[in-house]
C-alpha cells in the first residue's frame, strides 16, 4: 500500500467547487480498515459540508462522501459516521481507511447500489418510520417531500407495515416515482397554502415533514388530533410560523429526528434495519442516476436544484 495514490474527492476550501484528484492513501492504524470502495451516497449533508455550515472547522483539504459501500476483506460493507467527511477524509474515492466500527456487512440479496443509500437516508427512514413515529397498520400516513431519496424509502417501509400513505410532491414529474414507492395517492403542490385541505380524505395520524416552513403550521393543521408530527429536516426554510393553539388544542405529539446528533450505537441500529428492511422487500430505495466521480460537483449542484428524484450515486469505479 506504501505509496498508493487514489482518485478522490477533495474539498480544498469552503465554497469552492470540488475537485477530484490524486491523493495518498494511508495505511490503516489501529482499528481501521482499508475498503475498496465501489459507490457513494449523495445527501445534503454533502453539500453542507462543502458550504461550511457543517463540520466548517473540518481539515482542508479532505475527502468528501459521508457514506457509501465497498468491500473489506473479501465482504460488502456500509460505510457511515465515526467523523467520515467532517473530522477526517470521508469515502468519495477509488479507496478509503475507515474505522472499522463505521462499516456494517451488508446482507446476502442487497444490491451495492442500493446499500449505498443506507448510511443517511436509510438510517433515517428507518429509524423515523419503525422508532420515532412507531407507524402501525392503523396508521394513516402523510409524507411531505416524499420523491426525495428518504422520503422514497418512507413511503415503501410504512406501506409495507400496512399503513395508508399519501405523498407530497411539488413536481407532477415525480409522481409516478411516489406511486412507485408505494403511495396511494401522490399530492402535488408546491407551496404549503392550501395543503391541509388536500389531505382531508386521509385525515393522517403522522406526517413525516423534511421541509419546515410554512409547510409545518400546514401539517399541524392537516393532523388528526393526538397526531404525531415528525420533523426532519427544513430545505422549504427553516423558520415558520406553526399554530400552537392547534397543537395544544389537538393534542399533537411534535417529534424531531436529527442524525448529527444521534450517538453511534444508535446510527448502526439503523444501519442494521435499513439493511434487513431491504434485504427482506419492505423498503426500497429509488435512485435518479449512478454518475461518474468526476461528476461529484455537478451532483451536489443538482441537489441545489431540487432535481433529483431520489437518490444520486457516485461510481467510486468507474471510467475516468
């Protein structure tokens, strides 16, 4: 391995378009592993720790890719946490050293392409879905952003629990991959005004909420009373204005799911069931595109963009 130089996806400075080049690879330390890597998930997050409004005291120049899925000794594996692309060179390269605690052996049935979903998005619909809202057959479910990489997998693991799931997109595009997911209906509307009156025929016990803004106030408004509210995420804004006599009045339970914040025993709890959930067909993860290495900056742009549908994958391997 002594001097061994990887393609890799490098932040040289926060703002600055990312720049895939050569890098030493080091030899693994104590309880770390060297991976051959295959794909990288793309999430906001990534795009967020280009920007610096995470991780911005970060060394520079680093790696990028919170996540992703290789092989290690002879075995697939999800990578995620343990500092991967905020504390230390993350896994947007041909190979990474890792800590050997941030890898979970993927199932037997699972697809690489797939398990490199898992890491982010998988952890936190899994983890939303079966712990945080603990959704039921009884439940009736409304998923806000629901063409977006998680709330894809949403749709699917709370439709395979038996509940009844509408999806909200602001796309008429993206509706048949929320009816692919497994939605019974998919709402299309971009802005919030209005939402409430949309649902009424579902009458949700949960709403999964990714977008904050005035998108929340709507959701508290569109809940059965003794409802539960679970927030995740702000990409509409995030400030709004929410009706606290409606939450009190009804009784809303408001839960929040934040994964930076989550210890790690917790993220490869959800790693785990992610992963089982996918091996055994109860969730499913939609992916827009697999692009090139090369194409890391274009791929974060898209997400700026709102045009993915999905998740986007980076091919760690493919020709350059």
């Amino acid at each position: 391995m002594a001097g061994r130089r990887v393609r890799a996806a490098r932040l040289t400075g926060h703002g600055r378009p990312i720049e895939v080049a050569a890098t030493p690879l080091p030899s693994p330390g104590d309880a770390e592993v060297l991976v051959e890597m295959a794909y990288g998930g793309v999430n906001p997050i990534d795009r967020y720790i280009a920007l610096g409004r995470v991780a911005p005291d970060g060394p520079l120049p680093r790696t990028m890719g919170v996540e992703g899925v290789g092989r290690a000794g002879g075995r697939w594996v999800v990578l995620h946490g343990y500092g991967l692309a905020s504390t230390r060179d993350g896994v947007w390269a041909e190979a990474a050293v890792v800590p050997a605690d941030a890898t979970v052996d993927v199932p037997d049935g699972v697809e690489p392409v797939a398990a490199a979903a898992v890491g982010v998005a998988g952890v936190t619909a899994w983890r939303t879905v079966t712990e945080v809202a603990a959704v039921s057959p009884a439940d009736r479910v409304l998923v806000l952003g629901a063409s977006g990489g998680v709330g894809t997998m949403i749709v699917s693991l709370a439709r395979s629990i038996g509940a009844r799931v509408w999806g909200q997109t602001g796309s008429a595009s993206k509706v048949p991959a929320v009816e692919r997911a497994g939605a019974e209906r998919a709402v299309v509307v971009d802005r919030p005004e209005g939402l409430a009156a949309l649902v009424t025929d579902l009458s949700p016990t949960v709403v999964f909420d990714p977008l904050g803004g005035a998108f929340t106030g709507e959701a508290v408004g569109a809940l059965e009373p003794h409802g539960r509210l679970v927030l995740f995420g702000t990409s509409a804004d995030p400030r709004g204005d929410v009706p606290l006599q409606a939450v009190y009045r009804k009784g809303i339970s408001l839960l929040g799911y934040g994964g930076l914040s989550e210890p790690a025993a917790a993220l490869r709890r959800g790693m785990e069931g992610a992963l089982s959930a996918l091996r055994d067909g109860r969730m499913s993860v939609a992916v827009d595109s697999v692009v090139a290495l090369e194409a890391s900056q274009q791929a974060l742009d898209r997400l700026a963009e709102r045009s993915v549908t999905g998740k986007l994958v980076l091919d760690l391997q493919g020709a350059h």
